[in-house]
C-alpha cells in the first residue's frame, strides 16, 4: 500500500517534468516539425516510463505543441506564416484589454508605483548606448511589465486566456529578444517598444481606456514585425527564435 501510494504520488511530478523537458526539446528545435514522437524512444531519453509520458503529451497536445494522429501517434505540430501572426494578434488583443481594463478601474497608489518601478528598470536595462544594453535584465523587466498589466487588469478570465494564449513560445512577449544584440532591426524594436510601455503606463494612469488598449495592441505588433524580418529578410534567425523552427512555409 505504502509503495503504491509512493509511486502514485511520483507519477504527477514524473509527468510534469517531462512536460518541461519535451517542450524544451520542441522549441528548441529538437524535433521537426511533423516528426512523429515515438514513446518508447521518448521514455528512455527522458528517464520515465511511458504511462507519464503519455500525461505529458496530451498536456503538450493542450498547449498546441503536439497534436495525435489516429494511426501514428502524437507528432510534433506544424505552423503556418498566418497560425504565428494569429496567435500575436490574439495575444495583442488580450493585453489590449487588460490595459484597458486597468484604466477603467483604476489602479491604487501601491500599483502605480509598482508599474513605475518596471519602467524604471527597463530604461536602467537599456542603457543609453546599443552596448550598454543588459538584456538578460531588460527580458525580465519586459516580462514584469507584461505581468502587471494582468494585475492591475484585476480580471481572472483575462489572465488566464493571456496564459493559454502564450503558451505558443512564438506569441510570448519575450518571443523574439534572444538576438535583439545582433540585429539592427531588432534592436530598433526595442527602442519603440519602451515607448509603447511608457504611453500604456500613461493611459492607464489617466484613466483613458481606449488609449490603453489601443497602445497595447500596437505595442504586439513589434513580434509581428518583428516576425517578418525573420521569413521575409533573414531566415537565419529561425533557429535562434524558440518555437519557429515548427514554422513551415
């Protein structure tokens, strides 16, 4: 009973790992885009038998990074051009409305001075010089700010659909910031992107929602454009932006 009970209570925390460990792999660029995930090569590379493995692909299959077929098996996922630009899109409107939702309630002082904190530290991650920039600070910051337009948003449903909507690595917010050094265009990005957070972080101290949400969405956008310079300028890039190596064209 005892040894059962053990290893009923290893299997959630077996399964969650290897749910961490695959989704790794995928956007890592690990697996092709159609691949088919064999199980018991699968449970050896990852260390766990097949019974948690299969938990931790039909958890990867709710994120979208998997999907089964009937007589093959789980395969890694394929995106098309327009599956990645509607899944910022969807992003973008979703953080639309918390910022606009932020404006509309309100926020304490408590929450502006927390929101003027982030903006704080991403000026301070810029620096004032393209080779002054800190990036590993300003990823953090970024995604800081992102996070507390949800809680100034004070809206459970819209946190939530944020989370599934991000759970694709290519539509997060901090999406395409691992190469924003090396590329001119990028680097720009980054530039009007603190732009965009300072004039959300306005409207929703002026209590404008429309202005919010409108800056929001726009703010998205920069991954979109952002995405096009890969496809478009230089597919190089594809390899080094997690998840776009599902992408096919």
């Amino acid at each position: 009973m005892g040894l059962a009970a053990s290893e009923f209570g290893r299997s959630p925390l077996q399964s969650q790992n290897a749910a961490m460990e695959l989704r790794e792999l995928i956007i890592s660029g690990a697996f092709e885009a159609g691949e088919r995930l064999l199980e018991v090569q699968l449970a050896e590379r990852l260390g766990v038998s097949r019974t948690p493995l299969r938990t931790a692909l039909a958890q990867l299959e709710q994120e979208g990074l998997v999907e089964r077929k009937s007589t093959t098996g789980y395969v890694v996922r394929q995106f098309t051009f327009n599956e990645v630009i509607d899944a910022i899109e969807v992003r973008g409107v979703l953080e639309g409305t918390a910022a606009r939702l932020a404006a509309e309630r309100g926020i304490s002082d408590h929450g502006r001075a927390e929101l003027a904190a982030i903006l704080e530290r991403l000026d301070e991650a810029i620096g004032d010089r393209p080779e002054d920039m800190d990036l590993d600070r300003y990823v953090e910051a970024n995604a800081a700010f992102h996070e507390m337009i949800l809680v100034l948003s004070q809206s459970a449903v819209v946190r939530r659909e944020v989370e599934r909507a991000v759970r694709l690595p290519f539509a997060s917010p901090n999406a395409f910031l691992e190469r924003q050094r090396e590329v001119a265009a990028f680097r720009r990005s980054i530039g009007t992107g603190q732009i965009h957070h300072r004039a959300v972080a306005d409207a929703i101290w002026r209590r404008e929602g429309a202005r919010a949400e409108a800056v929001m969405r726009e703010h998205a956008r920069l991954a979109r454009t952002n995405l096009e310079y890969v496809m478009t300028r230089d597919r190089s890039l594809m390899r080094t932006v997690p998840g776009l190596s599902l992408v096919v064209t």
